[in-house]
C-alpha cells in the first residue's frame, strides 16, 4: 500500500486493486478566503499549489472519501474533478444531501460505529470532534473512517478531530496497521484549537499500535504548526521513528 501526501488532508491510498482519494481539496493557490484574520496573518488558502505530479495520482482515482464539508476538505476543483469522472463518493450519512445536491455520485453511505462492506474489505465510520470545548460545534459533524482491505494494512483516517474516547477506541480496540492525524492545530479567531494540541498528537502517536501518518500541515492560514516543529516534538518523546512527516508531492510505502 502506498499513501501518496499531496496537500492539506488531501491524500491517495494507493492499493494493488483500488486508488481512494481522501478528501480533495484541489484549487489552486489562494483560491479560498482567509480562515483567521486576527489571530495569524490574513492570506488567502491554500498557501502552497497542488504539487506536479497530483494530476498523474488523480487520473487513476477509483474512489473517493469524503470526512466532511468544510473548503479545505472538499473545494470547488475536488467538486469539479469528483463530477466530471463521476467518482463513487462515500460520506457520512449527514452529509450525503449537500453532496449530491452538488451533484456528487454518492455510492455509500456511513453511520458512526456501524460496519459496512466496502471494495473487498470493510469500513466503519469513526465520530470525530473537531475542536476543544464550543468551537466543536460551531464546526458541524466530522466523520473519520477505519479501512480493512484484504491483503493490505488497515488504515484510520481520524480526519479534523482532537484527542477523544472515539479516537482512543479505534487505536487501542481497532488496532490500525496505519493511522492518520491532522496536526496543524488549526484555529479560528476565536476559541481553542480545531485540532489536536501538540500533547494529544504526542499521545496519539504513543497509542498508536502501528505507523502514523501526519498531515494538515503548512498550507493553511491558520494552521500555525510546522513540520519543523513537529518533527521536534517527536523525536524528543522518541515517536519519530514510527510517524512519517511526508512533504506535498511524496508517498510513503507500507
């Protein structure tokens, strides 16, 4: 299995028999409104191009995940893209009107906790919180998802979500060969983080039973966390060897 990193959250798994795109954020530069004017400087998102060889990756998506609505999860472009290839689309049940009211090919849809054949494997719809205390809700539902493919590792994608008994669940009962999290510690102008503080990442990691996979960094405005950074914290808690950091554009084999 190979995980492909382009940008933000957006990202490929990349199987012998199938290529799931997870949430496509696909515009270009600048393309999306500031999401803090206060709090870090006001540019426009995404801060970073898609990089070159997206496009190559794109052309052999069979399959696409979407964990929620908001810009930088699924733009105008991931909409255009996810039309014109008439993609089969798999949300959370509570997002499935909006979707097909854009006129996505909605082919599954999932309930939190509940089970579902998908491809040759299964997938389960995982709750995500997607903030600390009030902002969650202002945020709406989020939906993370656990994959079992046969013959290949299992993978969590815990989506925009902070440190919860959901999250600990899957890691500690699910035992994800693979388990992605976003670590941008996104916030607003108001409230706490949207994401995971550096100590819940650092926790995440430790639970983790497998590899983890750290995106949502570095091409959002309000996403103040750097790779840098990141890659500190890690090795100083010795979790680096276990987590990969991939830069947009690279892939990491499992």
């Amino acid at each position: 299995m190979k995980l492909h990193h382009l940008r933000n959250a957006t990202l490929v798994i990349e199987t012998d028999q199938h290529v799931i795109l997870v949430d496509p954020m696909l515009g270009k530069r600048k393309t999306i409104p500031p999401f803090t004017f206060f709090r870090y400087k006001p540019k426009r998102n995404p801060l970073v191009s898609l990089p070159k060889n997206s496009r190559d990756i794109l052309s052999r998506v069979t399959h696409c995940l979407i964990t929620h609505l908001h810009p930088d999860h699924i733009d105008k472009a991931g909409e255009v893209f996810l039309r014109r290839k008439s993609i089969a689309v798999i949300c959370s049940s509570k997002d499935e009107k909006v979707l097909a009211k854009r006129g996505l090919n909605i082919a599954q849809t999932l309930d939190y906790w509940e089970p579902q054949p998908f491809l040759d494997g299964k997938i389960t719809g995982i709750p995500a919180i997607h903030g600390y205390g009030f902002v969650a809700k202002l945020m709406g539902n989020v939906m993370g998802f656990h994959i079992e493919l046969p013959n290949e590792k299992s993978i969590y994608i815990s989506s925009d979500t902070v440190f919860t008994e959901h999250v600990e669940k899957v890691l500690v009962e699910f035992k994800p060969d693979i388990a992605t999290v976003a670590c941008g510690t996104a916030r607003l102008d108001i409230g706490q983080p949207l994401l995971m503080r550096m100590n819940d990442i650092l926790k995440f990691a430790a639970l983790a039973p497998g590899k983890v996979f750290a995106n949502h960094l570095e091409a959002l405005n309000h996403c103040p966390t750097t790779r840098e950074q990141l890659k500190a914290a890690l090795a100083e808690n010795d979790l680096l060897s276990k987590t990969a950091i991939p830069n947009d554009g690279t892939y990491v084999e499992y």
